[in-house]
C-alpha cells in the first residue's frame, strides 16, 4: 500500500515484535550486529523510507517501551513509523508509562498547515492534449503581437506576453473544470430524483426514465475517471511492470527531490522544524552562492598569461559571434524531452514544442535584441533550486545535497543555442586531458589511460604517487570575473562573452524544500547544476589549471617513452602523476592553493588522496605528506589499487553482494516477472555495466554463469520457471523479454575499448599509452589481431586480444581480417621476429589484406603498379609469399571482413555499445527456430517464416499491459500449465480434460478443440465476421495464433483481431479448470474495458487517431 503512495503523508504504529538497532533499543545485546531477522526487519524498514521519529528527537537516550517479566528484559519494540513527508508536521512523540500491559503506549502528536503553498504554479503539459487548444493558443499569440505590434521594447513584450498565454490557458483550465462539474452534478441530481419516484410510482414508465438517467450517470463517471486517469504520473495499467516512475516507486519508494525531515546547525543541533530547516538551507545556500574573490582582474591576468593557453582561430570566433537563427531556436527546441519540470514561471517546454512556428520568431528577436541591450527579461533570471541528496553523504548536513536548478524554458533554450555552439569549438581550446562532457569522451578514457599508467613502467620509477584532488562545490564557486578573464584569455570575442555574461547578470533563486519555496535570494558566483551551458563553462574555467601543472617546471610526471603524464580530468575529478612526492608534490600543493585564490576553485586537501604507486616510496624529508595517504582511491565511481587484478574483489564482488540484498528487498514487491525483468534493467544492468566496461582484468564466465543464476531465482521467485533464460533473453520482436545476457553486455562494452586504439582523434594521450604498450609498428590495435601467447603481452592487451577472439565465434567468424599484421604475428612464423621494412611501411603494405585481392595474394606487378613498390622489392615480396603459404596453402587461406571490425572502424559514437551487444547476441538470440515452433506445427501444420516473424510479434501489440504481453508470450511458447501438464507434475489426478472428460487437456484442446467451447469460439468468430467481412472461416491456426488472415485486411484491422482473439484467450486462461465454458458476455466486457483503458492512453499520449483507426470496429458495436 505505501507503494503505491510514495508522496502521501504516511503514519504507521504497533508492537513489531523487532527492534531496529539492537545495540541502545534492547538490554544484554553484546555487540552492535543485528540478528538475522532484526536485520530483516530494518532492510524493510530502510526499503519503504519509513524513519523512526522518536529516534530522531532522541538519537542516544536509552528508554524502552517494553518489559519482559519471563526474560527479564527491556526493549524499544513499540514504534510509530512515518515517511519523510510527515516529519516537519510533528510537534512531539512520546512514551507514556506502562500500566497494566507490559507494553507502554506511544503517542504522536502532529498537526497539518492549513494552507500549503504550492511550489510553482505550473501548467500542467497534459491539459494542452485536454483542451485541444491549438488554435486558441495560436490566436492569443498573433492577438497579442498585433496588440503590441508598436512597442519597441521586445523585452518586457515578452514577459507580458507569457503572462497572457499562461492565464489565458490557465482561463481555460478553470472553465473546463467548472463545465465538467457541472455535467456531473446534473445527472447525479437527476438519478437522485428518479430514485424517489421510481420507488413511489413503481411503474414502467418511471423505471424506464431512471434506467436512462442512470446510463447517462454511468457515462458521466467514466468520463470523470477517465479525466482523472489524464493526470496520473503512474497508471498501472500501462506502468505498473514497465520501466519508469511506477515501477521505480515501487522499488525505492523516494519522491524526487527527497523530503528534509531534519538538519543539523552548525553546533550540531538537530532541527525538525520546517522554518529552522528553511532558515538554515537559505543561509547555507546564500553564502555558498556570494562571491569570495578577493584577487583583482590584474592578479588573475598574470596568472594565465605565462600559460601559453590556445586560442580561438578567427573563423570559429566568427561563427560563435554570429546573430542568432530561426533554424538554431528550433533545434534547441526540439532537443529538449518532454515531461521534465517546468521553471519558475510555470510553462512547460511543451507548449513552446506545440506552438514553436509562432514562438520561434518572437524567441529569436527576444534574443537578440536582449545581446544588445545586454540584459534578459526579468522571468529569465529566476529559478527553482531543487536539493538531491549526496550518496553516502549524512542527509542531515547542508553540504550533502547536490543544488540543481530549475530554469525557465526560454532561458533553457537560449542557453542550449549557446551549448550546442561552444561543444562544436571546444576540443580547439581544451587539452585532451579533460573529457568531462566534451562530444564523443566517456569516463572509460580516462580509467583505462589510469589503469595503463599503472601498468606500465615509466623511465622513473620508485618515488611515484598519484594525487586524486577534491575540488570543494566545483560548480557552485567558479567567480565570474575569474571566467570572463579566461574566456578573454581563450580568444572569445565580445559578443560571445556578452551572450553568456547576460545570464550571469542578475540572477535569483529560490529554495524547493519538502514542496515549498523559500524567498528568493541573489546568486553572485558559480555556474548553475542542470544549465545546459554549465559543463562546458567548467571545463573552460578548470583548463589554466591543467594546463599550469602541465608546463610547472617542478611538477614531474611519468616519464613514459614517447610522452610525460601529468593529469587528466572528468570535469573536476581530477588525477596528477607524480614523478616524486617530495618537491612535484610541494609544488602541485602551492598551485592549487594560488589558483583557488584566483578562481574560488579550493582543493579540499582533507578530502583529497595520495596513492603511493611504488612499494617504498619516501619523499627522504621524513615530513608527513600534505595529502591523506591512502592504499586505495576511488575514480570516477572505480577503486582503484595495485595490483589490478585486484579490481574484481574491489568493485564487482560488493556490488554482486548489493544486488543479492536488492533481489533479497524486492522479492515481496507485488509484480511479476515482466516487472522483475525490467527492475533488472532499471536499476542493476547500468550499474554492472558501469563495472564490467572500467574492468581492466578478465571475468572469469562462472561470473556471469552467477548472476544469470541469481536472474533467474529473482524472476520466477521460488515457482518453477516458466520460459527458459535464452527465451527470456530474446528481443520483445522475437519472441523474448528482453532480460539482458550480462556477459555479452561485458563482451560489447570490453569491444569498445579498443576504439581509442584505432581513432587517435578520441584520445591522443590513450593512444601514444596504447602504442608503447602494445610496441606495435602500425596502429596499436593491430596487435590484438596477431596470434602470440597471453602470457608474452600486458594483461590489459592480453584482455582485449581474448574479448575480440570470443567476439568473433560468438558471431560465428572464420577466416583473417583484412587489417591482420604480416609481421610480428606468430600465425606467419617466417615473419614473427622481424619488423617491416621501411619502404613496405611507408607505402602502407603491412597487412594481409594490403596484398590479399580476389581470394589470393596480389601479384609482384600489380602491387608496382598500384602501389608504387619498387622492384628491387621482388626478393621481399617472395619471402613474404613463402611465409603466408607455409602452414597453409593460399586458397585456403580465408581473408573476409569483421563485422566487429567493421563497427569498430567507424568513429566512436553514442549507441556503440548497444549497436555491438546487438551485433553480439544476434546469432544467439535473433534466429526464429523455436521449439515451440516445431511443437505448433505438429498440431496446426507448417507455419511460414513470416508468418512465424509475425507471431513472434503479437506480445508487442496484443496490449499496453505488460502482464498481457507475458500472457500471449505463455501461449506462443506454450508455457502454460495445461491440466495435462499438471498431470505429468503429479499436481492433478487425471489428465482428461474437466469439461469434455473424454480427451487428454492439451494446450490445443484446452484452448480451441474442446467440444465444450463450440459456443463460445461461435460467438466470438461470429461478431468478428460482422464486423469484418474478409475475417472468413474459422480455425485453431487463426484464433490461436492469429495466421491465415485476409492478405486485404490493413494494418489496424490486424491489430484489432489480434487484441480480441487475445482477449478471448485469456478469458479461457482465467478457467483452466472449470467443467462449463465461459460465457461470450465475459468476453465482451474484457473488450470494453481494454477499449475504454487504450482509449484515455492513447488520447493523453495526443494519439487519438490512432486509437479510432485500432477500435473503429468495437466502437460501431458499442
């Protein structure tokens, strides 16, 4: 139940019989670990959000609400639970003494505002599909403009402007509502009268009327419902067992933001109080957002003069100077995704997507004309400031939210015209370093460049030590004039540092706390959390930094054999190699110092870490180290140590615990295994892919053989199992769920990491790394193909030499790619130990498929011709023939292109990782041979591989209830528990079928051929041949399966058939076991109901068409 209500205020009370901290709520606990059931009981208690608010007032007073005369013991087994909601409406709780039971009553005293303020008064997306009101949106705006077609001032146009449209809108919501009651209240009114008189009169006359009122009643309650169901988040028709919010209540049952129950002052205080709590955020917030700068324009500009910073080419600052377009304010427009909060001024971004032709011209003068008065409109600069707790942090302290701010959508828009521009030039002006959200970086560059600094070694080994920096608030203390004066530095133009400079004008902020605002107050530093443009400014504001350690004479870094490694960054995570941790670490201490004093960037140097690489590293001062030293660190979410076989017990073997207690917490949840299959997606497949992708060691396949295991036992809980794991782990377009294979997903993400071995461009440092670690004369991937034992290479090339060899029998690929070395490659002895001579190098003849065409070797001549080898290569080129055609003859030497290659081959991209799992699993997963499918043809005769694809489909479309597509999967894969099948598992006594009693229950006869069901199936088959013409005879392959239909009957018309064949189904499923069939009228009432549930999604989803081309044919029935 408070699943389902994850937002309402909620109290519950009564002897648990358990205690939640064994240690100060129980006498004679000897230690401090909760027996296996009290522990039980807390992960529950955790699992809903439930506090304990008398602890909470009470955190260390010993006091116990019950006595226990047999055991001689005391215990806090009483409790009042509520959710984090009800906190700051409790005024007091209490134990009162105990009397005549040896329980003490509890008591709870609480009292609710009388008026709570809303947050934002938004408009609500939903209404613009409600009240269709396109074209009167569309006439308020061209009224107003040609109202105001005189003013000059576009500026407080604008805010006018929104004010209109939301009240106007807002008019109209009121009037909807106001019209909807009425048509209720008319009805009820007149059921209510014809109630009376039909009881007086008691005739025909009177009770035909009241008949009719109350059909008109019933209407009108549906229509009440349907309205109601317009604004639920979560419908659990659609939602309950699919992915997103409802399931994801169910689950963790946190609202987003969290409730504040109580916060700490800086005395360490505890406070309840919503006004305290209120005071004591606002302040918090107000400081942390007022500037600290004390360095003069003059200080900072000398501090990154000397750092030789790129500048911006002429042609790019051009480009970021040019006037805003049309076409840009559409862009940005149509980037945003719908269904997020709208800002102060409560507009969604839904209706600048409705009405953007309109809007679009009115943004784009409204911008530009705000670059040359230098300001924005006053709604511009407010915003909402939501607070999403820290994990791990303690949730009573002010410091352990993360701030993220709600902003107005046209500023939204204004600043992702701004984004999309600088993310085009930015890779000009920052170091490859940093990859923190540039275009086309992920955070595997940088651990897999850390875990190659560990594993390889550096000309000056035996002082190393890697510093991982904490910058306090990153984001929230960037000064702005310390940003301007890098932006300057960087080459921006003028106008471009006016366009950003305009958001930083004047901005405010209120606080969102426990579903209310506070006053607003004034922002003077920081760059907002949730602004589009933030990242980017960051990365701007942290490059003097990097690029001061870069070139300090007394920092040194590794020494590798082509490059020095210094740092590399993800936003503010930053990492610096230390070649010594005596003078290159006093340095990088004083130059974080000096440049937190110049941009409010402080490294907290309590929180930041000294890992020590080499075994006995000593700076020889005998001085403690200015860092916390630390035999481990995390990166990025990684721990990370040496060695790094090390990471399998540091980072997956926890998170396998955690997911084992996930399963343990949801076990009781009420869905069923289509709900547990996408909890898995949800919330464990990114985190273990997230592990699995940074993993720089092999897994052993008994892992994922684990995993799938506990999968498994967490779907089918302690029933048999249904549907096999491969079935389930097909696409939902092949007959599966979609459960995904943890070790292909392993395989896929492991793949990706060899694509900064091909493209330079992605991360240069990567490279030059990959190149001497894998000595490779050509390109460092190259070596991955080569056949050499494990044991000679890196486990880290080792690694991705196994993950593309496994690759490729996954995908059934026999043969030699193209880009397979000749030489350094053990398949061609002759050429293993030598390296290429210089002039096949330079006209890039090193690989087999640079002499291979045609199924053979290319002759001497043509490669002269083509490729311009020298003649006086012949003697190297018959060496080179010799050497591929000793073991093997050369027309059995197979040379084919890698579809793995081939993807790998095209520049790193969003959707890589799936494009590979797809590529991956499809051999395993995509083929269409099913037992099932052999098992149906047996009873209904051969069934076409179309016609197969096509039944395949049917889960997809027989419904939007996710427990229906499992149903019509049972049927395809016939898993369902027949009586026959019963039978065999000594469940039942006869096999026979309950109501013919004369032939065995197959899932055939049971569903189709039983005698008994003549009537029904009739009357099915008969008002679909009514109602469809082209439906023609009936039989088990067309009502079971849905094949054989009229190749005339369109796409909708199938759809249809195929959700009331479904229906009538399952109304057969619902009496397994009964000796009468069920009756057409149940039939009729499922079909109802499934219309009336497609119809209110389908028109919130603004697809009402949609919804009348699928059910024309039931609505000229009803």
């Amino acid at each position: 139940m408070m699943s389902q209500f994850p937002h309402a205020l909620c109290i519950t009370a009564g002897d648990f019989n358990e205690v939640l901290t064994p240690s100060i709520d129980r006498t004679g606990s000897q230690s401090d670990k909760a027996p296996p059931k009290t522990t039980q009981f807390a992960r529950m208690v955790t699992s809903l959000a439930l506090l304990d608010p008398w602890r909470i007032a009470n955190p260390n007073t010993l006091q116990f609400s019950c006595f226990s005369t047999s055991y001689l013991s005391l215990s806090r087994i009483d409790l009042i639970l509520v959710n984090a909601a009800m906190i700051p409406y409790i005024n007091k709780v209490s134990y009162l003494p105990r009397g005549i039971s040896d329980h003490a009553p509890i008591q709870l005293q609480w009292q609710l505002p009388y008026k709570i303020k809303s947050a934002r008064p938004a408009i609500n997306p939903i209404w613009l599909n409600i009240l269709d009101n396109f074209t009167t949106v569309e006439a308020s705006i061209k009224e107003f403009t040609t109202l105001n077609q005189c003013s000059n001032q576009i500026l407080p146009f604008w805010d006018a402007l929104k004010v209109y449209l939301r009240n106007s809108i807002s008019a109209e919501i009121t009037a909807y509502k106001q019209q909807a009651k009425a048509a209720h209240s008319e009805p009820e009114q007149q059921v209510s009268q014809l109630d009376k008189q039909a009881a007086n009169l008691q005739t025909p006359e009177s009770l035909n009327a009241l008949r009719e009122a109350q059909e008109k009643y019933t209407d009108s309650l549906r229509q009440k419902a349907q309205h109601k169901h317009y604004f639920s988040k979560i419908n659990i028709y659609e939602h309950g067992e699919r992915s997103g919010k409802m399931l994801a209540h169910l689950a963790k049952v946190h609202s987003t933001p969290p409730p504040i129950p109580a916060l700490k002052d800086n005395n360490g205080t505890l406070n309840t109080d919503p006004g305290e709590i209120e005071n004591l955020l606002v302040t918090y917030y107000t400081d942390l957002y007022s500037t600290k700068l004390q360095a003069s324009a003059e200080d900072i500009r000398a501090f990154l003069e000397p750092l030789n910073l790129p500048s911006l080419p002429p042609e790019y600052r051009e480009y970021l100077e040019s006037k805003i377009t049309d076409i840009e304010t559409q862009e940005a427009i149509d980037s945003f995704p719908q269904g997020k909060a709208a800002g102060s001024d409560g507009i969604p971004i839904e209706l600048y997507k409705k009405h953007a032709k309109s809007l679009t011209p009115i943004l784009t003068k409204m911008y530009e004309e705000a670059v040359l008065a230098g300001t924005l409109p006053e709604s511009l600069y407010e915003a909402a400031i939501v607070l999403l707790p820290k994990p791990g942090k303690d949730p009573q302290l002010c410091e352990s939210f993360r701030p993220i701010s709600l902003l107005t959508a046209d500023v939204k828009i204004y600043v992702k015209i701004l984004a999309r521009r600088l993310a085009k030039v930015i890779k000009k002006l920052v170091n490859p370093d940093q990859i923190g959200f540039i275009p086309t970086k992920t955070t595997v560059l940088n651990t897999r460049r850390l875990y190659l600094n560990l594993t390889l070694v550096p000309n000056n080994v035996g002082n190393r030590a890697i510093a991982a920096l904490d910058i306090a608030k990153a984001f929230d203390t960037v000064e702005w004039t310390y940003l301007w004066c890098v932006m300057k530095q960087l080459g921006f133009g003028p106008v471009f540092i006016r366009m950003v400079q305009l958001l930083y004008k004047s901005p405010r902020a209120t606080l969102r706390i426990n579903s209310l605002c506070t006053s607003n107050f004034a922002l003077s530093r920081g760059t907002r959390q949730g602004c589009p443009l933030s990242p980017l400014l960051f990365a701007l504001a942290i490059e003097p930094f990097a690029q001061a350690v870069r070139i300090h004479p007394l920092i040194r870094g590794y020494e590798q054999l082509t490059t020095t490694e210094k740092i590399q960054l993800y936003a503010d995570d930053t990492l610096v190699y230390l070649g010594d941790t005596g003078q290159s670490l006093t340095a990088l201490i004083e130059l974080t110092v000096e440049f937190g004093l110049i941009s409010g960037l402080n490294t907290n140097t309590s929180k930041s870490t000294l890992y020590l690489v080499d075994e006995h590293n000593n700076d020889g001062t005998g001085e403690p180290f200015p860092l916390q030293i630390t035999n481990k660190f995390t990166y990025l979410g990684i721990q990370v140590t040496l060695p790094i076989t090390k990471y399998k017990e540091l980072n997956l073997s926890p998170l396998l615990q955690k997911i084992q207690d996930k399963f343990r917490t949801w076990e009781t949840l009420p869905i069923g295994p289509t709900g547990k299959i996408h909890l898995i997606k949800m919330f464990i497949l990114p985190k273990m892919l997230y592990i699995l992708w940074h993993s720089p060691t092999r897994i052993p396949k008994k892992i994922f053989t684990k995993i799938h295991s506990q999968f498994t036992k967490f779907i089918w809980g302690t029933s048999r199992a249904r549907l096999r794991l491969s079935t389930l782990m097909r696409p939902r377009d092949k007959g599966g769920l979609a459960l995904p294979d943890i070790h292909m997903y392993y395989l896929a993400a492991q793949l990706t990491h060899i694509s900064p071995m091909i493209h330079r461009e992605l991360s240069p440092p990567l490279y030059q790394l990959w190149a001497q670690a894998t000595n490779c004369q050509g390109a460092p991937w190259h070596t991955l193909l080569t056949k050499q034992k494990n044991s000679q290479l890196l486990p880290i090339i080792a690694l991705q030499r196994s993950v593309i060899s496994t690759a490729h029998k996954l995908i059934k690929y026999t043969g030699q790619p193209p880009q397979t070395p000749l030489w350094h490659n053990a398949t061609f002895p002759k050429l293993a130990k030598s390296n290429p001579p210089e002039i096949w190098r330079s006209l890039e003849i090193t690989t087999l498929g640079d002499i291979w065409e045609n199924g053979q070797i290319v002759p001497f001549l043509n490669l002269h011709n083509t490729k311009r080898l020298p003649l006086n290569q012949w003697l190297m080129y018959h060496k080179l023939r010799t050497a591929l055609t000793a073991n093997l003859p050369a027309a059995s030497l197979e040379v084919n292109d890698s579809p793995v290659i081939d993807s790998l081959l095209n520049p790193m991209q969003r959707g890589m990782l799936s494009l590979l799992y797809k590529l991956l699993s499809k051999p395993t997963y995509g083929d269409t041979e099913l037992r099932s499918r052999t098992r149906w043809e047996e009873e209904l005769g051969t069934i076409s591989d179309d016609q197969w694809e096509w039944v395949l489909n049917t889960p997809l479309i027989v419904s939007f209830s996710q427990r229906h597509k499992l149903l019509q999967l049972y049927t395809i894969h016939r898993a369902y528990y027949t009586v026959q099948r019963l039978h065999a598992m000594k469940v039942l006594n006869s096999p026979y079928c309950p109501r013919c009693k004369t032939e065995i229950a197959t899932l055939v006869h049971t569903l189709w051929g039983c005698p008994q069901l003549r009537i029904y199936w009739d009357g099915v088959c008969e008002w679909l041949t009514s109602k469809i013409p082209e439906w023609g005879p009936s039989d088990a392959r067309k009502c079971l399966l849905v094949l054989d239909l009229n190749a005339s009957l369109d796409l909708h018309t199938k759809i249809f058939i195929t959700k009331a064949l479904f229906q009538a189904k399952r109304i057969l499923t619902l009496h397994w076991k009964d000796t009468a069939p069920p009756s057409i009228q149940e039939w009729k009432k499922a079909m109802e109901d499934l219309a009336s549930l497609e119809r209110t999604i389908l028109d919130k989803k603004g697809q009402m068409l949609k919804y009348i081309q699928i059910w024309r044919h039931w609505a000229d029935n009803i």
